[in-house]
C-alpha cells in the first residue's frame, strides 16, 4: 500500500528536478534510503523527516499526509 508520505516525498523531489541521489546528498542520506522511502520498505528516522521538511519547506503534517 503506497502512503501519502511516499507520494508527497516523490511528488515534492519530482517538483525540485532532483533524482533520489540528488536528494540524499542534499539531505545526508544514502540514495538507497531515499529510494527504499519512495517505495516503502523502510520509514525515514525522525531526524530526516525534520530535514525533509525543512529542506521542502513544508510542515511534518503535510509531508506526512496528516493535512492537505
């Protein structure tokens, strides 16, 4: 089952231009743990979703799909 997380971190990542490599550079992450986010096998540590978050200037709500 795809989560509203895995769809808003691709949409996001989609919308910047950036591939998963791209993004876990930026973001100090591995491209594997970024690609296994996008796909659900693994869920990100809290101190990435703070990361995510301020990397996409977006709120942890959102990015987790609890708001629109």
């Amino acid at each position: 089952m795809v989560t509203k997380f895995q769809n808003r971190l691709k949409e996001l990542r989609t919308e910047k231009g950036l591939s998963q490599k791209e993004l876990a550079q930026k973001i100090g992450a591995t491209y594997s743990a970024v690609s296994f986010w996008e796909t659900g096998v693994n869920e990100p540590k809290i101190s990435y979703v703070i990361s995510l978050c301020k990397f996409f200037d977006v709120s942890a709500d959102y990015l987790l799909g609890l708001v629109d």
